[in-house]
C-alpha cells in the first residue's frame, strides 16, 4: 500500500484526500476541507489564492506522510508572474464581468467556426483565450494555471498541465500542441506559458520550507495529474467498455463521451460541444452546463436551510411544471437566483414557481432535462451510441437528481463515486508509481473497491420530449 496525497479544488471549497492504494484495494478519506470564498474588490471578483495555497499547505500536514502530491482544479483562470516569478495580483474570477463583449472582438479577427475548427472549444465567455484578450498582458514573464501556480510554490518548478492547457483555446486538439496560428493572430504571446507536461509527469519536489511547514519528510515528489478536476473526474469513471457517456456534477454539469479523437464539424460547433483533452490520448466531448450551481445560489439566497428537507419537498412538487434553460448565461453571474429563475419562467408563460421547493423542483428538472439534450446530441454529433449514462462527483448525493436524470434520459444512471476528482487524481499518481495499469485497469479497480447505486428510469420519456419542445419555443 502506498498513500498519495490529492488536492482537489473546486469553485466553492477545497479539500484534501489521502488516497492508500494497493494492487487489490483503493481507499480515500479526507484530512482537510476548506472554503474557497472568491472576494469581489474595486476593481472585480478575484480568487483568493493565498487562502486557497494556505488551505493546501493545512491539508498536508493534515494528510501526514504521503508517496506523493497531486493537484487538480477548475479550468481557465491563472496567475502572472513577474521575472523573479513573484505573483502579479490575486487571480481573476472566470466569473468577472471583464470579458463581456470579448468574444465578439475575438471573431472580428478569426470567426467563430474557424476559432472551433482549429481548437474545438465550446464558446464560453470566461475562456481563457478571451480572459488574455481582455487583460492584454504586460509585464509579465510567466502565466500559470491555477493548478500549475500551487504546484510552482510547492516545489519551485514550473510546467502547463496538457489537459488544463486544452481549456485555454489555445491547444490544437487533433496535435495536442498549442494552436501557434489562432494566437499569433491575436496577439496572444504563447511564451507566457510554460512547457507542457502530461498527466503523469513528474512536477518536482516538495521545496525544504514547505516540509518544514507541513511536517512532511522528504523527499516527496508533486506529479501532475489531469489537473482539470473534470479530467481527473473522467478518469475515475467507473466504466467497462466504451458505450457509456458521463455527467461529472457539481457546481457545474459537464456532461458528455469520451472519445478517441475530437468532433470539429460546425453542426457540432453549433451545438456547442466542446473538446477538452483527457488522459491516455482520449477527447472529453462534452457540454457546460450550468449545474448545481443554480441551486447553491438559491439555498445561499433563503439563508441556507437544511437541504435534505428541501430536496423531500421538492419531490412531492408535480413534475415539469415549469423548467428554463440551464446553459443559459443570464445565470452564470451570482445573486437574485431565485428571482431570476421566476423571471425566466415568466417571460416564457410559464407557471411562476413560488416556494423554495417549488424553485427547487424547477432547477432540478431542468438540470435533467440538460442533461438527456446533451447526452442525445452527443451520441448524434459523434455517432457514438450509449447503453448507461454514468454521473459522478457531488450530484450523485442528491437521488433526486440522479433518478430525474434516469428518467430524462431513458437509460440507466450509475452513480458514483462522489469524490470522482480526488480519485481520478489518486489513480494518476499511483500509475506513475507503478501501482496501478491502464485507464481501464483503474476503472475495474474503482467498481470493486467503491460504492454505486444505479437508478433504473422510471415513467415514459415522452413527457420530457414535450418539456424539451417546450423550452425550445420558449
């Protein structure tokens, strides 16, 4: 048995997980779990990243000695770094308003489907691609991805995580290289980043201030992992074959397959999918959405009540009453969620839902509805037929959701594991130890070692189709 260290970072809270594996057992459990509060100052939202960094550095030596460290995060945010490779300000929020209207300028210069045939990234507004444009950087040496910035003050060494980088819309992702044509054109200088590295990858040794800070003995190695927590998250999809799509839930849904090579078509461009780089050569094709996050803005909103009373009321709310569209961006900024969502069921003439369970019921039905669009158009876009729809990460705590999901989708949902991410980053490091095999041997690891529960669809999909035609005329 070895023991690895896996630091997950997500949009609303960080944690921790120690991960002891061996050639028949994988165990995970939490040494350290902490919020992360973005902070709104003058001049816009902005990550706190040395509350984040202090957070890691408290689950280290809550974590006690670990084989080695990883790290995964959200996508597209960064840090700048000077020539001495001090930090350049706190990192800014993909959901600051600086890049409203930037995408626009972006396609005066290279069009919306050629921008897509050279990268395969969905249009989002907050890309990193658009978040350079914005900035238009000077006086910086260095850009680092949020988890390749944690990693740089860990050891000292600096690298740019391939499937983090392919979140950039700046990697090609048929050469898995940078795309040097689309950033030359907008002036985006590709020597900010450091080289590229693979998941897998050494990242270097805890630096002696950091043991001393932690407790830790060294030497004890960082290895990258597929640092987008997404990447991490697919990789602990506990699947046998390949029929299979996947819904990673959390603050958002990214809900989609995994492909052996991307889908550039501009039918799939217009459908918005997105080919984001996954572990072993494999394409995370996949749909935002906007996820569990309408609801944490709601509970925040009413004062955060018990959300399992919440959740028991809402099932007893008739169902489809009212459902929006949860990719829409009029819900990507914070507050007045509840208010917003009434808005959008009343400028499309439906019923206004009023109660916190009511509202409730109209997220989660939504969510589900999301997530049966993205999963058909996916199937129909990669000509990539499905038999089980597997969710992972948070979502899977909520049955009310994963059944709903079941139901959308008229097939079978497996949930698990809730802390896909953590594992994904555990079953990385324990490969590059020589404990564990291929991506399919960690995934036959993963189903004999953690708990699942499948939900079996219930009901006649007809009435999501009508729920789906709904919101389309809407």
């Amino acid at each position: 048995m070895k023991s690895y260290a896996a630091v997950d970072l997500g949009a609303s809270s960080g944690r921790v997980m120690v991960g002891r594996v061996g050639p028949d057992s994988l165990e995970l459990t939490e040494a350290h779990r902490f919020v992360n509060r973005p902070v709104r100052v003058p001049e816009g939202l902005r990550w706190d990243i040395l509350s984040l960094y202090g957070g890691v550095l408290d689950g280290l030596k809550a974590a006690g000695q670990v084989d080695s460290v990883g790290i995964d995060s959200w996508a597209v945010d960064y840090g700048l770094l000077d020539a001495d490779g001090r930090l350049l300000g706190n990192p800014v929020h993909y959901r600051d308003s600086r890049t409203e209207g930037v995408a626009e300028k972006v396609w005066a210069t290279v069009p919306a489907p050629e921008l897509y045939a050279a990268t395969g990234l969905q249009y989002a507004p907050f890309n990193t691609l658009y978040q350079l444009v914005a900035e238009q950087v000077t006086g910086a040496e260095r850009l680092l991805l949020i988890p390749d910035l944690l990693t740089y003050w860990l050891t000292g060494e600096q690298g740019t995580e391939l499937t983090n980088a392919s979140t950039t819309q700046l990697i090609d992702p048929r050469t898995r290289a940078w795309s040097y044509g689309v950033a030359e054109r907008l002036g985006i200088d590709l020597e900010l980043f450091a080289p590229l590295r693979q998941p897998g990858d050494p990242a270097g040794l805890l630096r002696p201030e950091v043991l001393e800070e932690t407790g830790l003995t060294g030497p004890v190695p960082v290895t990258a992992v597929g640092s987008h927590d997404t990447a991490s998250a697919v990789a602990a999809v506990p699947a046998t074959g390949e029929r299979f799509a996947y819904i990673c839930t959390g603050t958002w849904s990214l809900a989609g397959l995994e492909l052996g090579a991307p889908v550039l078509t501009e039918e799939s461009r217009a459908a918005n999918f997105t080919n984001e780089l996954g572990l072993d050569g494999t394409v995370r094709y996949l749909r935002n959405i906007m996820g569990l996050w309408l609801l944490q803005e709601c509970v925040r909103a009413w004062g955060d009540p018990d959300l399992g009373e919440l959740l028991l009321e809402a099932a007893k709310v008739p169902a489809l009453r009212s459902v929006v569209d949860a990719g829409d961006a009029v819900f990507l900024a914070p507050g007045r969620m509840p208010e917003r969502i009434a808005e959008a069921c009343r400028a499309s003439g439906q019923p206004v839902p009023g109660t916190p369970a009511e509202v409730t019921r109209c997220i989660l039905d939504s969510l589900a509805l999301a997530h049966r669009k993205a999963v058909e158009d996916a199937q129909r876009l990669a000509d990539h037929p499905v038999d089980v729809v597997h969710v992972v990460g948070g979502g899977t705590r909520n049955a009310l959701l994963c059944q709903l999901t079941a139901d959308a989708c008229g097939l079978p949902v497996v949930a698990g594991p809730t802390e896909a991410a953590a594992l994904g980053n555990v079953l990385v490091q324990a490969r590059a130890h020589g404990l564990v095999g291929d991506l399919a041997g960690g995934r036959e690891l993963l189903t004999r070692t953690q708990p699942l529960t499948r939900y079996e669809p219930q009901g006649d999909t007809e009435r999501w189709r009508e729920a789906q035609a709904r919101l389309a005329r809407a």
